[in-house]
C-alpha cells in the first residue's frame, strides 16, 4: 500500500472482504447506508452480503441539484429516527454528490460520527472521495457550505465501474486528464497514445488517486499546493452551475471540467506559460471525446460573473490554477471577468 494513499485512508480492491474486516473491527453501534436510486439497484446488491445484517437505508434522489440543505435534513431526520448515537457509522455508497453530502452529515451528526467513503463512480474514484472536502451546494453556488474531515476508510471497489453508463464513465475520465496535465507529462503522453475505450481502470484510478494523496498530504486544507487541484474549475464550476437548473442543457461534473480545462489552458497559453502546440494538443484531444457545448452570446457575460464566488479568490480577485506547462501548474494565477469571457468565446469558436 502506498504510504501516501494510507495516510488518506484509501484501500483499492476487486473484492469488499477488506471492507467487511473494517466494519467488522470497528463495531458501530448503528450504520447508516446512504444511496441514491441508481446505487441502489444497482450497487446496494453487491455490497448487502458484507454488511450487518441490520442496518439503515437512506435514499436520496440522484444529482447535482439535489445537494441541498433539504436533503441534509431528510438524512438527519432518519438518522435521528433511528436513533444512531456518536458510535454509530455512515456508509456512502455513491458518487461524489453522496460522497460529499454524506459526509457532510456524518461530519455533523452529534458532532461527528464514523463515516466511510464507497465511490462508485470513476469521478468519485479518482478524485471526489480522497481528500476529506464534504459539503452541498448553496443557491447556485457549488461545494458553498462544507468542512474537510479524511473518511475513516476510503475504500475504492473497481468493479462499481461496470454499473456506469458510457456518460458517467467519461465525466470522470476529464478528473484523470486534470492529473495528468498537472503533474505527470508522461502519463499525459500515454493517455494521448492509448485508446480510451481499452483502458486499464485499475491502473488509471491508482495514478489518480496517487496523484491526489501526494498533494493532499502535503496541503490538506488548501492553504497553496492542493489548488493546483482545482485546474479546469474556476471556469468549469461556472458553467456546471449556469445550466444546473436547466434540465435540456445541464451538464455532468466532468463534461463541465472538461470545457473549463480547455477554457483555463487557453488562458495560461495567452499568459505565455504554455505553447500553441500545447494548447493545440490538449483541445484537440479533450474536444474529439467530449461533447461539444453550445454558449449563446448572452450567457457568456452570465457564466463569466459566476466565476466572483469561486472559493480559490482572494480579496476580490479571481484567482485561477493556470498550467506553467504540461505537467505542473501554478495555482493563485489572478484573472479578470473579461479573460474568463474571452476563454468562452475562444471555446465557441473551436
């Protein structure tokens, strides 16, 4: 086990008899399962046979927009109803809107309870579940209200992957590009070569996921090194939130990322930290497997401002994670309203 992914708790598996040694050693009181539809049907099955045989089903409806305070108080209230006490235990058995919101309310049950992290999703896998970052949303503000607290177990079950479709499968493949682009030129220079559809999943989250841990044991709460982590989402944030509410338009985390990726190298090309034919390289490759986004002239200016409640600005400056070149990035980059929607029209324009 690599020292760096223990420190964060995380064990990578094709099988959950770890997990139910875990469960078993810790001896919760009460455990708590939190799903959403999806999970349920589909992933709940798996992990029931490793589970006590009494525990507490949560549901909760699937999405971004449902990452609410709402939702809190329904988890809270059957929490409460089921009388779980400071020993009890939380399961999060989804992505990272469960994973972040399940937290969150484990984090903040009776001040704090057990909680562990069962991301089912690639996004999840590779980057919602490690790090310890919990919360929900706020009005149209993304991750708004939340805490850092590491999961007491993080435990990444690579066959969850196979209950993806197509669609949740590539939004998080656009986390695994941001890795690569920040902090690995080689690894960056395999995914260009290798065929996306043959690739080694294992393989893939155990780079991410080590790749992660190193700059979150190194800058836990995101005081300087781990907003090198956040490349593709000062601009990729804005848009995920503008079409939220839009239900023909809206967008999946990685889809967004995606195009704030784009959006954001463009930005650093123009600053003259990266070349053309990096730029080049980088849309081109994102572009052929990313659905392309169509923003109307009148959204642009709307985006843009979204981008002022972005948690990486200081004293009223934006401040963005630029790449220096591929494979490293400087993070507090300040940019201003009017770069953020040129990058947008750049976009429109490919």
């Amino acid at each position: 086990m690599n020292a760096l992914m223990e420190s964060q708790n995380v064990r990578i598996a094709l099988d959950l008899n770890e997990f139910e040694r875990f469960v078993t050693q810790r001896n919760p009181t009460k455990i708590a399962v939190i799903v959403d539809e999806n999970t349920h049907e589909h992933c709940y099955p798996l992990l029931k046979p490793f589970l006590p045989t009494e525990h507490l089903l949560i549901e909760i409806q699937s999405g971004e927009q449902n990452k609410t305070l709402t939702t809190c108080s329904h988890i809270w209230q059957q929490m409460t109803d089921y009388a779980m006490d400071r020993k009890g235990m939380v399961i999060n058995l989804g992505g990272g809107v469960i994973g972040d919101m399940g937290g969150f309310c484990a984090t903040t049950y009776k001040r704090g309870i057990d909680f562990i992290q069962m991301p089912t999703t690639l996004l999840s896998q590779v980057d919602a579940s490690v790090g310890g970052k919990l919360g929900i949303d706020f009005q149209q503000f993304k991750n708004h209200i939340g805490t850092f607290k590491i999961p007491n177990l993080v435990y990444i079950y690579i066959p969850f992957l196979q209950t993806l479709s197509a669609r949740q499968l590539l939004s998080g493949y656009a986390e695994v590009i941001k890795h690569c682009l920040i902090a690995d030129a080689d690894k960056w220079q395999t995914l260009q070569q290798s065929n996306y559809h043959t690739l080694d999943w294992q393989d893939i989250v155990q780079h991410s996921v080590a790749v992660k841990a190193q700059v979150v044991d190194t800058d836990p709460y995101e005081r300087g090194l781990r907003k090198i982590l956040n490349f593709g989402h000062t601009i990729g944030h804005a848009i995920e939130s503008y079409y939220l509410t839009d239900d023909q338009r809206a967008l999946l985390h990685g889809e967004a990322i995606a195009i704030g990726m784009m959006c954001e190298a463009y930005l650093a090309q123009q600053k003259g930290f990266i070349g053309e034919s990096d730029l080049n390289r980088i849309t081109q490759y994102i572009d052929k497997l990313y659905p392309t986004l169509t923003i109307k002239d009148e959204e642009v200016a709307a985006i843009a401002q979204l981008t002022r409640q972005d948690k990486k600005n200081e004293g009223g400056k934006i401040q963005c994670t630029l790449l220096e070149q591929v494979g490293k990035a400087n993070f507090n980059q300040p940019i201003t309203l009017n770069e953020v929607s040129q990058a947008l029209q750049w976009y429109q324009g490919l």
